[in-house]
C-alpha cells in the first residue's frame, strides 16, 4: 500500500499440476538447437504455450502499435517446485525439524541445475542475459522487446489502458504486453510455473491511508519530537505490551527484518526519523537498499515513497537492535516475484514484510477471462511457503477498504479480501481503532468555528469509518448517507474465493455481520462473472448470521490501523509544508510493525520463531490465549457515543450508529477468530513467551 490514500481476486480449489519430469538430454538438445537456429525465423524446435499474467487490463486497453524491438523487457521465469504439495503442506502444518538454508532448500525443493542452465542456454541464443536465484525457482531474464518476441513466440505491443491509482481512483497507463501466451520448446515448459513480465502493468495499490477531517483533539499521546496527536512507535509498543520484552534487553539485536516495496526512499529520511526525531542513536549502516529489476521510482509522492518510508520508520523504531534489508522492486508481477525470490534466496531476513496489494476480484475477473493464470497466485505461495521453510516469518496488510477490496482496483462492491494477505502461507496483518473521544470541528463558510462533532469509542474496536459518517457536517459533507457511501473504509477481512481454507484455520466457518451497505447496479466483468458496482445504505442493520466452509480466512492478528488514531510518518521532502509530518493508517502499518515485533522476539528467544500461523491459532484455543478476541457486537448510539456540542458547552445527540465492524463482518460470541479483526489484539509479551517455549 503507498500513498496516503485508499489502498484502497474460482471459487474452485487451485489444482497445482505435478511437476513434470524433464529428460536432461532432452532440454539440452532443445537448447543446443535453439542456439544454432537462433538466428533463422524458420526455427522447427517443438514449442508449447506455458501461462504469462496481467494482460486482462491489455483486452480493454486501446492499442497503439507495435512495441519497438529496442525496449528493453525484464521477465520472471517461475519454476514449479517439483516437491510443491510436500513444502506447503509442511509450512501450513508448522514446519517440523531445523529450518533450511538456501542450498538445503534448492536440494530439495528447488529445480534440476542442469534444467536451468538448458533454459539458460536457449535464452542466450536470442542474447538475452540471465541470472538464476540461488532457491533454483526463479530465472531472472534481460533483454530487448525484439529479442523476447523470437525467443518466446510472441508480439509485444503497446496499449493504453486504466489502471488503479496507488492512492486511490484510477489513472491511464501506457504500457507493453501480448495477449498471447509465450512457447518454449516442449521440454520446458512442464516445469515452468509462470512467465512473469511481458507486461510491464502496475497492478499493486498501498495500504496506507490519510486522516480525515479537521481534528480538534484526539486523545493519543504525542511522541518525542512528533506533532501531537499522532502515535509513534513507541505507542505501539506500549499498546500491545511489548515493552516489558525490550525492557529486558530484546531490542532485534542480531536479527534483520527486511521490506518489500515498489517506490524508492531517500536512505536518509528513516535514519534522520530513528535518531533526530526518536532519539534513538542507531546507526545508518544498519539500512540496506537491495535494488530488484533496476529498482523502485521515487523517492516521490505521486509513486507512494510515503509507503516505503513508514514501513522502514516503523519495523526499525520498534526493533533498534536490528539490520533492516529494503527490497525496491518496480509496481510489476516480476518485480513483486523477485523481490520475495530473492529475498528468500538470500536469507538474510529472519522475518519480512509487505504493506502493497491487489483485490482478489481483478485476479478472479482476469482468470475468467483468460488473460491471468492461476499460477501467479501458486507462485506467490510458493515463495512464501519457501520463506516459511527456511524459518523467516512474512507479514502482508490486509486491505484498507474494509469486506469491499475491490473498491480500489475493480470498482466493484462484492464481498473480497487482498490477494498476498489471503495466502495461507503468510499472516494477514488487519487494523482496529483505538478507545478515546475523537473531536472534529464544524466552520462556517468564513472558516469560522461553530461547534464541534464527536464520537466516543469506548473498547478498541475492529476499523471501520461508520463512526465518521455521523460527524458529516465536520468533514463536510451533505448528509449522513453520502458521509456512509463516501467512507467506506477499514480493516481487510473476509473470506478468500481463491485460496483454500488452511489446516490451521479448522472452525472458522461461522460469522455475524451487519450489511450497512447493500450491492446494487450488478453487472457482467468477466465470462460467468457478474459484479454489482454501486451500494444501497442502510442506517441502522439489524445482526445476522452466517457461515462459510471454504477459503482462506483474513486477517489473522490486528491492532491499530485506523488513521483517526494513525501515526506520524515523516519526510521532510514529501511534507515540507508540514514540517516533515503527516498522519497516516492502514494496514500498511500493521505488517512492518510485526516486522519490528518479530525482530524483536527473535531476540529475545535466541532464534527464529518462523511462520506464525500454525501455532498462533493452536495457542488462541488454550486457556491462556495471547489474544484478546474483539467479538463484541453491541450498536453504540446515542449522546453517550455520538454528540454534537455548541459553543456553549451543550451537547446535542447525533442521528447514528455504530459498532464493531469493517463495515460488514463483527464478531461472534465465544470466538477465537473473526473475519472483522482475526483473532484479535496480541498481547506481545505473552506471545513472545510462548515463541521461546
């Protein structure tokens, strides 16, 4: 998730091919004959189409012509695990036995050596330059339009297409691809999960998001060196009870945390937020850019670096002791892949994070239409299952629009979650709202004070805006409907449509919910597929029930997120005009603190605690869960809650309601787990003990 806006995808099991055995004289006779026809457009080697992704956008795109043949084109080439069911399964039922390094991995799971150098060799004939990742399941290839377009069969050719902002909305884009899947030559294509990059689409969004509103005072405490009302790290570690943990000494020391992103940020900007702002007297050598695939744009704000710039404040606020690895990768499909590749062949990340998404229903709408592949989810798994075996724990944000991800990228009001957050082999990271008086100010058109509208949030709670819509007057806004349609934001959380229900995750069917928000205007997106694209509210829902017995649940753990009760991220680049300062949420927070957190317990436990999930859900159901569940459903109304007051001091009652919700899902009496906030708020010490157990 970048900017400070909105970050605002059948439902049949992903069936993951064997891997297919591969003859060795075979691929290298493919390869050998490919160098000596490479230079004849008449070459008679055997091919086969294998799947690309992201050119759905392409199909609807306008075409301006042909790419020209001196472009340069980075590509992916994944490789299927040719012991995929065995890795994933003994990741998501809690790796047993010591962890792998990299060379233990690539023996057992990566693919054959002299597979790749065949594939290597048949690239080269074209000139393309490749370098194979230490993991031995991601090629990583160089080259011009032209030479891609003999090498894999295809025409490259340029469109412009809408694509969705990384802040919210939609903007054009003028990008290359080819609607026709690439060929290699028979003998490799079985081992070949995915081609990655013959499209240079931008299809990840932030998950940070802007306060709103003109606050006249929020009840947070101010942070050293940090505008009032905006949280620090240190409000985090206080918040969620890490601190008895650094008190003792646990600080990361020893461990490294690193962070995948898509916008560049200037190295000087964290290290001036650790120690001119923090005052915590860490050093700058302890930061690393690893640049992926030439690298991330930026450091700029039309690109997201307020992202990069909050995560890396974030993790290495919370964990001081640790070295922190930035992965900037371009917004691309291969950049995503090989960040997460390559940090997984490096293994130098004890634990790794990403606050950037996409809604599972642009993935479900192009696979439908035949224009994305399912291996691009199987491939994203893949790698994190291999972090998972190798022991590094991985984080990925939730969404910033509540049970509605699509919003941002399709436009679509479904019922979705966040295509990375809902693989079962990463923790989805959602967001709540912190208790307190939250106080807005209501001018008239003079910009003259009149009254003040407040909302009073008794018990931390699961984020959504619902409690903002009553405040309209105060954000300006005509009526109390438009502020509800107009707001609709929180924590990402549902039920995945692509992604199976994990072991761990047994019991979870059963939810409650109250539909604010009614989909209306349904239309078909994709062959049988119908979407609705604009809502229905309704003021005051009454609970009902539900149950789902498929696909993955989201997220997994919570805490703040909401920006109302957000945190200060600083550049003095991108905010010179509020000296350096701006308050920002999401769940863009919630995974780099986890980040930090991890760092920090690894620490304190002396070794890496690995993949969360398996055990976190196994401790929720003891006796002494490290996890506050937040399943209460009550509607909060009334003067008590929501309240206008005059500038006499009197308080006026406000039409509206509330609860604790992300604007769908709440909680269910007695559950240890619930699509609104997962298994709830963690207790960090406690947990941290169980990890050392």
């Amino acid at each position: 998730m970048p900017n400070a806006h909105p970050i605002v995808r059948f439902t049949k099991r992903r069936v993951i091919a064997s891997a297919l055995s591969v003859g060795v004289a075979g691929a290298l006779i493919a390869a050998q004959g490919a160098t000596a026809s490479a230079a004849s457009s008449n070459s008679t080697t055997p091919t086969v189409s294998v799947p690309q992704s992201n050119v759905a956008p392409l199909a609807a795109g306008t075409p301006l012509g042909t790419t020209d043949p001196n472009t340069p084109v980075q590509i992916s080439i994944i490789l299927r695990s040719p012991q995929l069911g065995q890795l994933e399964s003994r990741v998501a039922n809690g790796w047993q036995g010591p962890y792998l390094n990299t060379q233990q991995f690539a023996n057992q799971y990566g693919q054959s050596p002299i597979l790749i150098a065949a594939i290597e060799l048949y690239l080269k004939a074209f000139g393309i330059k490749t370098n194979a990742l230490a993991d031995r399941l991601d090629i990583q290839a160089t080259g011009t339009a032209g030479q891609f377009n003999k090498a894999l069969g295809v025409s490259l050719k340029n469109f412009r297409i809408k694509a969705p902002n990384i802040h919210g909305g939609f903007n054009n884009q003028t990008v290359f691809g080819t609607l026709t899947n690439p060929r290699v030559p028979s003998q490799f294509a079985g081992p070949i999960l995915a081609i990655l990059g013959l499209s240079n689409y931008s299809p990840f969004v932030s998950n940070a998001k802007t306060a709103q509103g003109h606050k006249v005072n929020v009840t947070q405490a101010a942070g050293t060196g940090v505008p009032a009302g905006m949280m620090t790290p240190a409000d985090f570690v206080k918040n969620y009870n890490l601190k008895p943990i650094e008190n003792g000494g646990a600080k990361g020391q020893g461990t490294t945390l690193g962070i995948v992103t898509f916008a560049a940020i200037d190295p000087a900007t964290p290290v001036a937020f650790w120690n001119n702002v923090l005052g915590l007297n860490v050093p700058a050598s302890r930061l690393k850019i690893i640049p992926i695939d030439g690298g991330s744009p930026g450091p700029s704000a039309a690109v997201g670096s307020e992202e990069t710039d909050l995560d890396v404040e974030q993790s290495g606020a919370i964990a001081p002791g640790a070295n922190v690895r930035v992965y900037e990768a371009p917004n691309t499909d291969p950049g995503f892949a090989d960040a997460y590749y390559t940090a997984a062949s490096d293994n130098m990340n004890d634990t790794l994070s990403i606050s950037w998404g996409e809604s599972e229903t642009y993935i479900q709408q192009t696979v439908l239409q035949g224009t994305e592949t399912p291996a691009y989810v199987a491939s994203t798994d893949q790698v994190l299952a291999e972090l998972g075996a190798q022991g590094t724990s991985n984080f990925s944000s939730s969404g910033d629009s509540g049970a509605y991800d699509a919003l941002g990228d399709v436009g679509s009001t479904n019922l979705a979650v966040d295509n990375g957050a809902d693989s079962p082999y990463t923790t989805a990271a959602g967001g709540t709202t912190l208790p307190g008086t939250q106080t807005y100010g209501v001018f008239d058109s003079n910009g003259n004070l009149t009254s003040t509208e407040s909302a009073n949030i008794p018990a931390e709670r699961a984020w959504s805006w619902d409690y903002l819509a009553p405040l309209y007057q105060a954000l300006g806004l005509p009526s109390l409907s438009a502020a509800a349609l107009a707001l609709v934001s929180g924590d990402g959380g549902g039920y995945s449509v692509l992604e199976p229900r994990p072991s761990y995750q047994n019991g979870i069917s059963g939810f409650n919910a109250r539909q604010y928000f009614t989909p209306t205007d349904f239309q078909q997106v994709a062959p049988g597929l119908t979407e609705p694209t604009n809502f229905a509210f309704t003021q005051n829902p009454g609970l009902k029930s539900g149950h789902q017995n498929t696909g993955r649940g989201e997220p997994d753990v919570s805490t703040n997120a909401d920006p109302q009760t957000g945190y200060a991220v600083y550049d003095p680049t991108l905010f010179a005009s509020s000296g350096g300062f701006a308050q920002y949420g999401g769940t863009s927070f919630v995974s780099p603190q986890l980040n930090g957190t991890t760092a920090v317990i690894d620490s304190y436990a002396g070794h890496r605690v690995g993949f969360w999930n398996p055990k976190i859900y196994n401790w929720a159901k003891g006796g002494n869960s490290p996890f506050t569940p937040l399943n209460n459903t009550t509607v909060f109304s009334g003067k008590k809650y929501l309240f206008q007051t005059n500038l006499k001091g009197v308080n006026t009652a406000l039409q509206g309601v509330f609860s604790n919700n992300n604007e769908y899902y709440t909680g269910k009496k007695g559950a240890t787990w619930n699509p609104a906030s997962g298994l709830g708020i963690p207790n960090l010490t406690q947990l941290a003990k169980n990890f050392a157990k």
